[in-house]
C-alpha cells in the first residue's frame, strides 16, 4: 500500500498524469479493487481514469477544467465590445481615466483583461527616468488659493484639433490656471499669445474670486513662468499689465519661477496633458460656440465630477 493517499499525492504532484498513468496500467494487469488497495484511494476513482485512459489515451489523464458553462454575473457581449472600442476611441487613455470619463461599472483591471482578450494594444509608456520630488503632503497642507500655477497651451500642434481648428476658426491658444491644494480648473481661450489676454483672463479670475469671497486672508501667490504674455518685456523696467491685474486684488501675488525650471508649472502642465487626451484628440465641433460650450462642460466635469487620482481620489 502506499504510505500517503492519493488525494495527498495529487495535492503535491508536479505532473499528475505521471501517477495516475501508472495507476491505470496497474488497474489493466490487476483490477481495480487491488489497485485502489495498493494506490489507498476508492474504485470509482480508479475506474473514472480507467476509462478516460481508453477514450483518449495519455492526455485523458489531466484534470478537466472546472470552469462553470454559464456564470449568470459575468459582463454580456455587448458590453464586452463597447468597452473595447472604448479603447481604441480614447487610445493614449489608460483603464482608470476611461472609467472615469464614460462612467463604467467595471473596475479598471477588468476593463484591461477584456483589452488583453480582444489583443488591443497596450498604452504603457516609456519610463522617464526622472527623480521628482514628491510634494504632495507638503501641497495637503496649503490653504485654498494660497498658490496658483498658471501658463498657456499652444493649440495647433495637436493633430486631432488642428484640422476643425484652421476649417472652423477656433482658439489656438488655452490659458490656463489651476488652484495647487485642491486642484480647481479655470480656462481661457483667444487666438493670439498676447499681454492683453492674459491681463484679461486674470482680471475675470479676480471677479469670480472676489465675488464668491474666495481670497484666504493671508498671503496667497499666482506663478508664472517668464513669458512675455505674463511678464511683458524682456528688458521691462516697470510691473507688466498682467501683474498689476493680478496683484490689484488685495493679498494676492504674482510670482515667477526660475528660467527653464518648468518642473515647478507640474499642477497645471498635467492639466494640459490630461486635456489634450480627454478633450482635443476626442472631440469633434460644430463651430466655435459648440467649442466654448463644449470646454465649459469639460471644465466643469474636470472640477465637479472628475477624481483626481494625486490628490486622494477626490474632485477639486
């Protein structure tokens, strides 16, 4: 007899079909009741092999799969398909941010198997081998509008938006302010980079601050970096127009950061990438009023609906 059973072996077995072939061709020149003796396991069990043995030879031995034929929660087809021509719409858009735009039940590893099954292409992107500081906690801790980033975007190297831009006319350039702590959105839009659009989009964050009483009672900073839509002139002797505006509501700041360190514009600079792949490459537009409509929507998900995954999963 065996000295371990053969439920232990085949808990430890590396190849199954090994053990269970010796014990049919002991059952073919013995029987089945010595061999369940000599393998300490039952007859029904020797005869089951027995007979998967004749029907179909070696590979009648490995363990069928137990997986049921009909599971009533797994995702329906439909369902299945819609999810991956999610994908090759939004394309550069990972799991978690398609989740997100399109409201979807599943979790964000699910969606990637059913893109893995339907061989979608992966997104993964090289790795910059970049050390960056981590300022997260340090950013928890600022009050709301203590600091704001603020910078443009140029529209017309986007592929997508550039063709709808030149046949419709739409704004070439975003302006673009985001509030550091909590992460609040607001946009702008001109055609030009100029002093004066700049002055103008800062004069109406100053209304709307202003008018929700929005400005802490403490010192708060808006940066920049040095262009000359926020600083004017290279050889400028005097506050450009744009500094006034900012600094015209009291405690606040214009600052700008060092030459070339644009590593310190991160909070609004991941703005722009995150539209660039949620907005411009996706969406089509009727005319310049459908593009204002549109952006104002986007800003609003972006502020209201939208969780930020840097900053504990929660909404500006």
């Amino acid at each position: 007899m065996c000295p371990l059973s053969y439920y232990q072996i085949m808990r430890n077995c590396k190849d199954k079909r090994a053990h269970r072939y010796q014990m049919v061709q002991y059952a073919l020149s013995h029987g089945v009741k010595p061999t369940a003796r000599l393998f300490d396991t039952s007859p029904p069990v020797v005869r089951k092999w027995l007979t998967r043995f004749k029907e179909l030879g070696y590979p009648g031995l490995s363990d069928l799969s137990r997986r049921p034929h009909y599971s009533p929660r797994s995702t329906p087809q439909d369902i299945k398909d819609r999810i991956v021509g999610l994908q090759k719409k939004y394309r550069r858009l990972g799991a978690e941010q398609v989740k997100t735009l399109e409201g979807l039940s599943q979790a964000p590893k699910t969606i990637r198997k059913f893109w893995r099954e339907a061989g979608v292409a992966s997104r993964r992107r090289k790795k910059k081998y970049i050390i960056k500081q981590n300022l997260r906690e340090v950013k928890k801790k600022f009050y709301l509008f203590q600091q704001s980033c603020e910078d443009t975007k140029d529209l017309t190297d986007i592929p997508e938006y550039w063709p709808q831009m030149k046949r419709l006319n739409l704004p070439t350039v975003q302006y673009t302010r985001r509030e550091v702590s909590c992460g609040i959105l607001f946009l702008g839009f001109a055609n030009e980079l100029s002093l004066i659009h700049a002055t103008l989009f800062a004069a109406y964050i100053n209304h709307q601050m202003a008018k929700y009483k929005a400005m802490p009672d403490d010192p708060a900073y808006c940066q920049t970096d040095n262009g000359v839509e926020f600083c004017g002139s290279w050889n400028a002797k005097e506050p450009s127009a744009y500094t006034r505006t900012v600094e015209s509501l009291p405690g606040q700041t214009h600052t700008t950061i060092f030459p070339g360190a644009h590593r310190m514009q991160a909070d609004v600079e991941t703005v722009h990438g995150l539209m660039e792949t949620e907005f411009y490459e996706i969406e089509t537009f009727a005319d310049r009023a459908d593009f204002i409509s549109k952006a104002n929507t986007y800003q609003l998900f972006f502020n209201l609906e939208r969780p930020n995954t840097y900053k504990e999963h929660k909404t500006p």
